[in-house]
C-alpha cells in the first residue's frame, strides 16, 4: 500500500514511517519541522534529538535495504499538498500534522493562533486534496482522548446514541476539551466527520491517550532511530516526564490533587494500532472513531507506579504536588469504552514494572542530559496570554 | 453602554449600529467589506446596495443628531483589534465580523479556507482582545440554528442534558452542521464556549433562523440606509429570493422535496434581540445560548405563503422544484425551543400576508432591477470543487 504520513518528523510520525516500511509498505513522510523549531526557539531540548528526516531515511535504508521518500513541506500550503499527493498517489494518509501540545496552544494570543490555524487548515487540506483526486483514500487522523474531557457518563467510541423525550437519535459524541490544542482536535474531527457526511470519504479519526515510551522494533539499537523523547512541561508527556525526574532524582510533580486519569498507550501500540487502521479501512461514506489507549491510569497511580519501578532499580523516588496550572477536575469519573481496536487485533503491552524499569535505566543511561528547569510548568490555562 | 459591532457593513450590522445608537448607547461599527468585494467579485449584486459605512453614518448623523464611529477594519488582524478596543474600550461587542454564507463556503477550496480561517480567527481574536483587556466585556456572537442539523429529537436551547448508562450529564447541544460555513459556526461556538470555561467570559451565543425583511424602524423611508438586500444563491436568504422571484415573475425555485423545514426571523426581531441579549447580559462564567427565531416553515410553506401574498397583488406565482444542490434532509422531524428570547420580552413580528405584502410591493418597484440569472442554484455540495 502506499502510505502518506504527514507529520512524519514528531514523536510518533518516524516511528509509524519505519513500522510500515518494514512491513512491505510504500511510505513518504513530509514534515514542516514546527515542533523541532519550536522546541529550538523555546529551549526545550528533547532527551533524544534525532537527526532530521533525510538522515534518518538514509540510516533506515542502510538497515533494512527499504526506502522512505521524505520532504520538508507545510500540510497548510495547498499546492505543496496537492502536487504531492498527485505524484505519489497515496492510497492512505496517516495525519499526525498538527500543533501537538496543549500548553503550546495556552501561551498566548500568537501560539493559539497558530495551533487553531495550522490543525484545522492542514486538516481542511487533506481533505481538499483527497476529495479532488481520490475520495476512496482512507484518512487515518490522529485524535486525543483529550477531546472528551471529563463528563460524568460512559465515553463511547465516538458515537453517542441517546433517547430525549422519547425519540431517539445518535450523534457524535459531544466533546468537552480541556486546552485550545484539544479543541482544534476536536473541530477537525468535526471537519472530517461533516466531509464523511458530504463527499464519502473514508475516515478512521484515532482518539489517542497520552503516549509513553521510547523503544520500536524498527528503530532496534541504534539511537539515531528512536523518537524525540521529550520531557519538558510543553511537549513531554506526563509518563515521559515522570521517568526523567525519577531518572534525574528529582521529585515527580503532580499537578493538584492527582485524580485526573487519563487512558494510556505505549508507543509500540500506537504503532500497532495505525497498522490496524489501516489494513481494515472502512468503507467510504464512514467516519470511524477508534479510543485508542489500553489502559486508564490517574496521575497519583503512575506517580506510584514510577516510584515502585524506581525503587526496585534502588533509586529513591519523592513525590511531589505542585499547584496546578490547568483547569481540569482533579477528581471525577472516568469510564472510556476501548473495543475497537481490540476487535482488530491489538494485543496491548501494559504498564508493568518491567516497562517502566526498561524506560528507567534508559533515561538514567542519559542523566547528564536532564534539564531540571524544563519540567516546572510554566504555561497557566487561566489568564490571557 | 458602549457597544462595537463587528461586521457593521453586512445584512444585519448597519441595522443593529442604528439601532443601539437610536437607544442612545455609543456605537461604533468595523468591517472588512468582504461580503460587498465578494459580491462585487462573483457578480451578484444586492438588490439594494447601500453606500459604504462612512456615508451611511453621515446620513444617520443628519437624521438622528448621533454619531456612529465606523472604520474599515479586518477583525482576523489582532493587533488593531486591539488597539481598537483599547481606545473605545467596549462594554459589549456584537460580533457578525464572519464569512456568511453556505453556498460560498461550498464553492471551492479557496473559499472554504476563507471561510473557515476568517470566522475562527476572527472569534478568537475576540476573545484573546476581550481576554486580556476586560474578560468582564459581553460578547453577543450570532450564531446559527443551522448549526444543529436536522436531529431526530427536540433541538434544546444550548444545551442537554441526558441520562445514559443511569448516569447524567449536561452537554453543550451537539451539532450536525450541514455545511462548512455551519460547521465554523459551530466550531466558533465551541471556541467561546472553550474560553467561558477558562477564563470566566460572559458570551451570548445568538443562533439564528433564516433571517427576512428589509424595513426598520431606524432606517424610515431612507432607502439608502436599508440593509443590502441579496436574493442570489449565494447570499440571499431563501424568503428573500423567494419575494424576488414572485416580484420579478419568475417560479419560486425549491430545492429538491421541499420539506427543509427552519426557523425563520423578521429583521426586526433580529434587532430586538441583539437588545434584549445586551441589555440582560449573563453573569461571568456563563455561556448562554438563546435559538432565535419566531416561527418554523417548510420550504414549501413558505412558498404557498408567497405565492398567495403575490396573487393578493395580483400576480401569479408559479411555483417549480429544482434538484437540491446541497446534501440535506428534505424531509424531517424539527422541533427547536425558543422560549429564552421571549422570556426576556421579545414579541415577535410573524410572517403574516401583510409582512409579506409590503416586501413584495417594495420589490416590485424595483423590479427593474432584479437579474433573473442570480437565482439559480450554482454551489453542488455533493463534490470537491
């Protein structure tokens, strides 16, 4: 199949470019290199800061004799977009081309400008060129659990069936995101969903949880491969950023109380999860919703969790509550439904000790590279930029 | 009160500047004049095209003794959004500064980025400006009842509330918008609900019916302080056209089955409205929706209704059913509350044989005028354009 990945420089896109390539695909990955530039500008330097995409194409040749066609280019520029698209003919889109952070989005005026801008926009792209030249090709989006937020039912897989007054109806689910980078995730699933409705596209929209972990089979020993483990308060995942302080012995900061709890996923199953998608497409005229995580966990759970893996390498490990700098409930039920990519085949690699060990020893194998001043947070949801 | 209003130029933002100014609130009105350089651009001239804001605000000075400030202002450039509000530092801001038409936010990829990038920018440059000079400053936003779609249930006022599983939560109103202009509104919507959650605005969310008229009060017999009066496929509104049409001697063109059944306002409750939201604001911390609108109709309804105005002046009014260029329901269950406006004391003008009668004498006398060519359908939803 020949595969598109738009986004192919940030942690996920790489990884996801190397998986399909090992297993047969034809892939090009293009990236406008934001993330890289910003965490330059900003001085949020990754653990990892893997060399760009041409080199890495290179290295992954050199190791598995297989070609990954790459390109610096902004999913917001049409034409780029188009002209692309109409020479490599992509039966299938894997979209990760987005602002990705949500403390980014909450700095101020400028940077929510441009994640609103740039992940609706690229998104509209798409959607654009695939409607012009193929609606048949299957659009795989990265979404985020973080669309739904916190509300005080089940949260379904994508749809909401619902009976009001004594008729029924079923809609998307509503979503209640909790940061601007959250909200345009969810506006451009309702981009896509409207062009379903409109053009019959193929669309599979992935809701995934925060992302842990470093390691793929693809990119195997060599560093080089691996993805930009970031760990800062803007592009680090919570996990991520545990294990650094754990690493580094710094205390883990726990924003407020801790009961926020989220679904989790580890970088290899994401990677198995896009495969899924996109080996199982829907039909045209479907907007699939997949909740993509494997298990839920509340901050205190992985602070305690890290603190155990810690220990068993003899490190000790503090914990600490810092006031929070989002507005979020620290406490409420949570009750996502995750069956559909079980239903395909994913086989989750859980949180264990073993993980967490694994991640641990690593990131204490590049202690000396930990800046303990980018994990403070340093972005409030509350005021205006 | 000191009120800006955003999208002065348009259908209903001259009438709404005159209006708060007669009721003696300081008023200043901006715009981008993009509807009148479209209109010019695809050659679809308004009925009426009245002079450009400067004039009308001389014309009104002279007839009422007070001063609108207006200027030629692109509310998606933050920086003199800003500095605007800085100066005038506004009480309340009405904001109509959006791209406002479905069939032009359909014709193409050019004009879906427009539509798409001017109506979220400029709502959250608003936001941003209110956010960081006064969060306590009003913002009435006019919204869409197109936004909800067509659901198989009751169409609440904003929000649901609804018990699934034997739990209970209250959403935000979930949205099926039927076209990508809808669809910004409802992601508009979703911005400002995003930033009431946040950072403790007070937001009147206005979603309007299909909006009708011409006369009001403010503009007495000065035909050049009447609204631009659109009855194309672009930008004009179903009843406008419809009047135009039996005016002219043309069939009354319905789109597909014809059972498209909406809200519909007169203009001056459209102005009432506007009031009534702005002289009853919401505490801080509220996002609070208000469906105005008076009446539903049927496509077909309102068709009868014209053809039986016109033959009461003696016209034939033909009546033909041409194939749908949009992607709707076309027929439908729809039933939406509107009960928050009329609480507040709005008592509506219906759509009463008279009401349409004088539109349609109006228009006679410019029959003239009126190119036949300007009516039919020329925006298909159904492909990439």
């Amino acid at each position: 199949m020949r595969v598109l990945v738009l986004g192919a420089d940030g942690y996920l896109g790489w990884a996801t470019c190397m998986h399909l390539s090992a297993l047969g695909h034809d892939v090009a990955g293009v990236d406008n290199y934001f993330r890289r530039d910003a965490a330059r500008r900003l001085d949020l330097p990754p653990l990892l800061d893997p060399p760009p995409l041409p080199q890495r194409a290179r290295i992954w040749k050199g190791l598995s004799g297989r070609e990954v066609v790459v390109q610096a280019l902004d999913v917001t520029d049409l034409a780029a977009l188009f002209r692309l698209c109409e020479e490599f003919r992509p039966q299938a889109v894997v979209h990760y081309a987005e602002q990705p952070s949500a403390p980014y989005s909450m700095m101020g005026a400028a940077e929510a400008h441009f994640t609103l801008v740039n992940n609706l926009v690229s998104t509209l792209n798409l959607v654009q060129v695939v409607g012009r030249l193929d609606p048949g090709v299957h659009i795989v989006k990265l979404g985020t659990m973080g669309v739904y937020g916190t509300p005080n039912i089940d949260i379904e897989e994508g749809y909401l069936t619902l009976t009001h007054k004594g008729r029924t109806h079923t809609f998307l689910y509503p979503k209640t995101p909790g940061s601007l980078y959250h909200l345009t995730k969810a506006q451009d699933s309702d981009l896509l969903y409207f062009y379903v409705r409109l053009w019959d596209l193929a669309v599979t929209d992935l809701n995934q949880g925060p992302v842990y972990g470093l390691f793929t089979d693809e990119a195997g020993g060599d560093e080089r491969l691996l993805p930009p483990f970031s760990y800062d308060d803007v592009f680090g995942t919570v996990l991520n950023r545990f294990v650094t302080q754990a690493a580094a012995g710094l205390p883990l900061t726990i924003y407020g109380a801790g009961g926020q709890t989220r679904g989790y996923i580890n970088l290899k199953d994401t990677l198995t999860c896009v495969r899924l998608a996109l080996e199982n497409p829907p039909p045209r005229g479907e907007y699939r919703v997949f909740n993509q995580f494997t298990e839920t966990f509340s901050v205190l759970e992985l602070a305690q969790m890290v603190r155990q893996a810690g220990e068993a390498l003899g490190t000790k490990v503090e914990v600490r509550h810092v006031p929070n700098p989002r507005r979020e409930e620290e406490s409420h039920y949570y009750n996502p439904v995750h069956r559909g990519l079980v239903e395909l085949g994913l086989n989750p690699h859980l949180l264990t000790g073993e993980v967490l060990g694994e991640m641990l020893s690593f990131v204490m194998g590049h202690r000396d590279r930990v800046r303990p001043d980018l994990m403070a947070p340093r972005v409030s949801w509350g005021r205006a930029g």
